[in-house]
C-alpha cells in the first residue's frame, strides 16, 4: 500500500508530507525542544518553515532533473521520515536556513554534467555556498564539492579554477557593504571564526549518539551497495552518486565542526541519505518485501519521536 502511494510521483504526496510537517514543525518546537511561544521569534519561526518546506521542492526537483531515482516520492518520504527520527533538527533555524543554500549549491555542481555554460554554473555554486556559510562558517567546506566537479569535468580549463576565486571576491564586497550600512563590518571577524569546540566531541548523549551512529552506519552500507551495484548504470551516473557521497561526507564533517549544544546540522545530509536510500527501496523486486522495509521504515522513526515526545 505504502509503495502503491508514494512509488509514483502525485501531487497528492506533496500535499501529505508538506502538511504534515507543517504542522509537525510547532509540535516539535513547543512539546519537544520545549521553547516557550512567547521566547519565539514569529517571524524567524514562519520564514524558517517556509524555507524548509521550500527546500523539498528544490530537493525533488534536484532528484527528478538530474535522474538520480527514478519517477517516485520516495526522496521527500524518506527526508520526511529522516526528520521525525531527528526533531532536533528543527530548532535550529541557521541549519535549515545553511541546508536551502547549499542544496541550491548542489543543484548548480549537479548540473555541470551537461558540459554548458560550466563557469556560470561554478559561479552560481560557489556563491550560494558562501550565502549558505552566513548562517554556519564551517559550510565553506562545501567549496570541495565544487572543486571536485571541476576536477572531475573541465579540470584542464584553468579559468574554471578561478572562477571560485571570483565569486568569493563578489560576495565578499557585496557583504562588507551591506554590513557598513548598518555599521557591523565587525560581524565577519565574529562570525567566520572557524572554531573547533573540543570540549563538545567528548560530551556523550546516549540516545543522541547512538541515533546519529545508526543513521551513519545505515549510509555508510548503503554507499557501500550504490558503489557496487549502481555502477553498473553508466559513468555519468556513478559520478553523480559520487558527487552526492562526497556531499554525505562533508555533511557529516561539518557537524563535527559545528558541534555545540545549540547546533543540530544533521538535516545538511539528508539530501544525500534520501538519494541512497530511494536508490535501495526502488531496486528491490519482490514487492512484499519493499512494503515491509517501507513500514519498518515509517514505524522507527515515529516510534523513537514518541519516546522522545513522552519524556520531554
């Protein structure tokens, strides 16, 4: 039943999982982060969900444009699901906020496999990563993905090289003057810090760790089988799923420099986990099998987000 809905692409499955974080977005806020409404930036809080429900429009439209599944809803389940499994996401605004630019980042380093207007295209990437890295400066690690694209793509070019150059020169002018309307050219020394909180690497959240333990082993494997078993789809294709691991790996990097109480980046690497795990589910034959993956897979992350919702 579950692959009959979601194993096609309905605007009907849109409309499931966009009203059903909707409303999960102030539940998870109020009953489980337990922030009081009237501590609540309104505003933020309104701009931050729309971003967020924005950001699986540009998620689906990334998978469908790039061919990276095949023609299902798979993807936004599996992101739906990956953010029931961690509500904490959801109250930290700057994560959601960092996650829409880069994915605007990865639409654009994606897309470099038509070979056209490639400098363009790295100027674009280039720049939404420095956008995104407004809200977290470690997101500038995500400049590896470009350079990888290039690497991979018009390595010989030298012009493609600088073109991050440039755009980081662009972005660069266009925030100090900005900020010296406002009179806060000190904000970029206080934010682009680029700390390392030690002390945080150490502290051990049971429930947390073994979570986020989980969720990587699950993808590691998973990477393990799309290296394996996708390869066979072509070299066009295992270079994308490459690009879209490496995406996985500076995700989970980035979480370990912006380690804090008050940050929850995970949902930076969802987008790659839902591209593995949709590649899995469609790749399964025996349709009795992928529906009882698909309710296993429904049936954790609400079970662990009702514990959570009973303690808090």
């Amino acid at each position: 039943m579950i692959s009959s809905i979601f194993g096609k692409t309905k605007p009907v499955n849109f409309v499931i999982l966009l009203s059903f974080i909707f409303f999960f977005y102030p539940v998870v806020n109020v009953f489980v982060l337990n922030r009081e409404i009237a501590d609540l930036n309104l505003l933020k809080e309104i701009i931050a969900i729309s971003v967020l429900l924005f950001s699986i429009f540009i998620m689906d439209f990334i998978v469908k444009r790039n061919k990276l599944t095949k023609n299902n809803s798979y993807a936004i389940l599996f992101f739906t699901l990956l953010v029931i499994a961690f509500p904490d996401t959801l109250g930290d605004s700057n994560a959601i906020f960092s996650t829409f630019f880069l994915l605007l980042a990865i639409r654009r380093i994606l897309s470099i496999k038509s070979l056209k207007n490639i400098r363009l295209k790295i100027f674009d990437a280039s720049l939404w990563i420095l956008v995104g890295s407004l809200f977290y400066d470690w997101a500038i690690i995500y400049m590896v993905l470009v350079l990888s694209a290039i690497y991979i793509y018009e390595p010989k070019n030298i012009r493609n090289w600088f073109i991050i150059l440039s755009a980081t020169v662009c972005f660069v002018l266009i925030l100090i003057g900005f900020l010296s309307i406002f009179d806060r050219i000190d904000w970029l020394l206080e934010h682009y810090r680029f700390n390392l909180d030690l002390k945080n690497l150490f502290v051990f959240d049971m429930v947390s760790n073994v979570k986020i333990g989980v969720y990587f082993l699950i993808n590691v494997i998973l990477i393990i089988w799309a290296f394996l078993k996708l390869g066979k789809g072509g070299v066009g294709r295992i270079i994308m799923i490459r690009l879209v691991v490496l995406s996985f790996a500076l995700g989970m990097l980035m979480n370990i420099l912006v380690l804090s109480s008050e940050s929850h980046a995970l949902i930076i690497t969802f987008f790659p986990s839902v591209i593995l795990m949709t590649n899995y589910i469609q790749s399964i034959k025996r349709e009795k099998f992928r529906e009882i993956l698909l309710m296993v897979s429904i049936l954790i992350p609400v079970s662990i987000f009702l514990g959570r919702l009973l303690v808090s």
